[in-house]
C-alpha cells in the first residue's frame, strides 16, 4: 500500500466509526447538556444573551446549539445532531492534521483511532463542551506550526490567536495548554516570536470582544471570569473515581492515561513508539506537531498540579489524547504493512471492547421517570426533586405533566431496595445491559459471567421500582 489509501479503505474507516458510534450513543444525560440547552433556548426566545452561569457563556457551543433548535426545533433530535457535529469537525480536523503531516493514508489512520476512542465516540452523542475546545485548539496549533515568512505569517498567527480565543471562550482551562507556548516563545523554534505576537493579538480580539459584549449587556465586561472563578465550588469531586483507578496523588494523572476504559491502549502505543523511534519521529515531527506536543504536555501537567480544583476526568486529557494518536501515527508509517495493520487492528478492537462495557445510561432514574410518567398518564409520578429536575426536559418534550417532587400523594418512583417491602410494586423498570452484557445474554452465556463482573455487564444502573404507598389509592376510572 502506498501512503495514497486504496479506495476501499476510507469506507471501512467511514463504517468502522460509524459503528463506534451506534455502541457509544448515549444522547441526553440531563447534566451540563440540560443547561447548554437552557442557554440555546435564551438565545432563540430573547436575545442577546449574556449568560447567566458558567455553561450559558460557551459562546462557541451555545450558538451552534441554537442554530440546530432553530433549525430542527425543539426536541431530541437537535441534541443529537449539535453533538454530532461538532464530533464530525472534531474527528475531521484531526485526520487532516495527520494527513497533512504523513499522507492520505495516515489521515484515514487518524480518523479512525480518533473516532473509535471510547472517550470520542461517546462524546459524538452528548452536548458537551470537550470537542469545541479541542478543535479551536488543534486549528490554533496548526496554524502556527505553519505559519509562513513575512506578512502572511503574521496572518496566519492572528488566525490562530482567534482560534485560541475562541477556545477560551467555548472553556477557561484552554489557558492550561495555552501557557504550552511559553516553551515555543522561550525557545524561539519552530515558530517566530514575532508570530506568537501576532496570534496574542488574535485572542485579544476575540476576548476582547467578548468582554465588551459583556460590558454593554450586564455592565461588568469581567463577568465570565467572575462565575468561571467560583466555579469550582460546584464541582463533583466523586468525579474523580468514574473509571479511574486511583493510588497516589502523584502518579495519579499518568495513571488516568494509562488504566482507563476511554483512551483503550492508546498511551501505551505511544509509550512504545517512543522507546522504539523516539529519536528518529522526533527529527520527523512537522512543526505543528511540535507546537501541539508542546501544548498538550503543558495541559497534562497543569491539569494534573491543578486536580484540586478540577477533577481527574479523562476528558480534561482530550488534547493529549489527540496528540498521542497524532504522534502514534506518525509512527506507523514507518513500520512494515503487516506490523502497521495489526497495530491499527489491535488499538481498534481495543476501543471496541471498552466501548462495548461502558454504561449508556448513566440517569437510568431519570428516564425510567419518562417512562413511567408515560405508561401511567392517570397517576402522578413521584421521585426525588433531583430526579424531577434532570427530567424537566424529556417530560417537557413528551409533553408529559404528572411527574412530581416528593413529598407528594401518588405512585412513588424509587430505587430497587430502598422502598418498604409492604408497599406493592407496580412496574420494574430495570437498568439496560451494556452492549457486551446484552450480546451476552442474547447469546445464552449470562450465567457463565463472574459474579463481580455481573452488575457492570448485566445491571451497569440500578433498577427503579415504581411502588404504590398504603395511602395512594387508584383513581377513580369510573
């Protein structure tokens, strides 16, 4: 094979993510997607919108949001497709990376390992914010890493500063692996200081438009910073032990790189390369690489010096994770054909195994909430206020009006064990498989599974019971 891919393989790779897709399609978490939309939806009912809270000043994000609820309306459907598109110009903007850095052949390459990663994949379904902040970055990398001499250079550093801009203003922690630029302005290799001047003044404008915006709308021109610095108040620190095996503060960020379900055995293919080739990739590295390395490093470290005020979750590592296929990569095309495809082979399969045990429905009480609340039009629902407010969406949009927060007279939506035994159970609404668990027991092999492995395969959330409290009597359907 020559490094122009042979025609039959863009499909494969084309079909290959699109599978990733289909296992890791999670959609709605009633989480940070339920305030994006919050925010699109006072972009469309009464702009400007400034933004109120942390998530509603994602400019980049928000009015992408807005722009598919005014186009598709509202509904599930433009959750979907926000997220999808951002995922496509995220996975897009990797392989042409690659591509212009080694051939046709090591894009497709790119394309695929990006897109099958666990961690991508199910972010192609969720409206978040990890792949909006991971492209304006990439961009703002490339452009600088080829900036060309003279006045077009300065240029193509002022596009790459608004890039960067832009990444700040979709999140604030796009600083940690902007600071990775010092090392480039101390250096003065691979880009000109006098285009990192330029690219300074690029995030100026963009901040400083936005800081403007902020001005004549609220009249405090800082206000972002102001909810982004007391943010931290709001941050789950259980965040730190989903998927995470944790031994010491100090090794604990590598350790998120390393033993993680939504990287797979990418840091360990890097690892390789770089004892295998370290040396010669390092002379092969376009300067783009070099300055995306650069940035990608300094995230890792910042965000690991910083993880009491954030969290060890693996999507803070997006960029180091672009970086490492980028360079992995870069390796393979270097190695025998038959060493490259089982390499790609074994990292595929690797992604399609995680993929295949990771829980799609992680509020499974907030949907089984839907579905009582469907299946049971005559009662009112009762849950947890919690549970009520992360399902204000989905009802809303079912237009369904019988869920209620506790306390409250009605059926009682609870979690399986914590209801009294006298009370009678009217539904179960047990948790789905995931796609392994449920491959397993359409194939007649549940019983086999180990008892420590049966609840993360077969039962990944807990069942919910709908229960009917002594004194919620039947309606009357005389």
């Amino acid at each position: 094979m020559t490094k122009t891919a042979r025609p039959w393989f863009p499909i494969g790779v084309l079909a290959l993510i699109a599978a990733a897709l289909a296992i890791g399609w999670t959609g709605f978490i009633a989480s940070d997607d339920s305030l994006y939309y919050t925010g699109a939806i006072h972009w469309l009912d009464a702009p400007p919108f400034a933004g109120d809270n942390h998530w509603s000043t994602r400019f980049p994000l928000m009015l992408t949001f807005a722009g598919v609820l005014a186009t598709m309306g509202r509904g599930m459907a433009a959750f979907g497709v926000t997220a999808l598109l951002w995922y496509t110009a995220f996975v897009a903007i990797v392989a042409l990376f690659a591509r212009r850095m080694a051939g046709a052949r090591a894009g497709w390459i790119a394309a695929l390992l990006v897109g099958t990663m666990p961690m991508v994949a199910v972010a192609g379904s969720i409206v978040g914010i990890d792949l909006t902040e991971a492209v304006a970055l990439i961009a703002g990398a490339w452009l600088l890493g080829e900036a060309a001499p003279g006045r077009a250079g300065l240029r193509q550093g002022v596009l790459a500063g608004l890039c960067f801009g832009l990444a700040i203003l979709s999140r604030e922690t796009a600083v940690l692996s902007l600071a990775g630029l010092t090392i480039v302005v101390l250096w003065g290799r691979p880009v000109r200081r006098e285009v990192l001047i330029a690219a300074s003044i690029g995030i100026a404008l963009v901040l400083g438009a936005e800081a403007l915006f902020q001005g004549i709308m609220t009249g405090h021109p800082l206000r972002r910073y102001d909810i982004a610095f007391h943010h931290d108040e709001h941050i789950d620190r259980a965040a730190n032990l989903e998927g995470n095996f944790l031994l010491h503060p100090a090794i604990d960020p590598l350790l998120v790189l390393l033993i993680n379900d939504d990287f797979g055995l990418l840091f360990w293919a890097l690892i390789a390369a770089g004892a295998l080739a370290g040396r010669r990739l390092s002379k092969l590295a376009p300067s783009a690489l070099v300055v995306l390395s650069a940035m990608a490093v300094t995230d890792f470290l910042l965000v690991a010096v910083l993880a009491h005020k954030l969290v060890l979750n693996p999507r803070y590592f997006t960029l180091p994770a672009v970086a490492a296929v980028l360079w992995v990569v870069l390796s393979l095309e270097h190695l025998s054909p038959r060493w490259r495809w089982a390499i790609v082979a074994a990292l595929v399969a690797v992604n399609f195994g995680f993929l295949s045990l990771i829980n799609r429905h992680p509020r499974w009480d907030v949907e089984a909430l839907v579905i009582a609340a469907a299946q049971h039009p005559q009662d009112v629902i009762v849950a947890d206020p919690v549970t009520v407010r992360r399902a204000a969406i989905p009802l809303n949009f079912a237009k369904l009006r019988n869920a209620a927060p506790g306390p409250a007279t009605g059926l009682h939506l609870v979690e399986e064990g914590k209801a009294p035994a006298s009370w009678p159970i009217v539904d179960r609404y047990p948790s789905p498989p995931t796609v392994a668990g449920g491959v397993l027991r359409a194939i007649g092999l549940e019983a086999i599974v180990p008892g420590a492995l049966r609840h993360r395969l077969f039962s990944p959330s807990p069942t919910m019971l709908l229960v009917r409290p002594p004194l919620a009597s039947p309606p009357d359907r005389a």
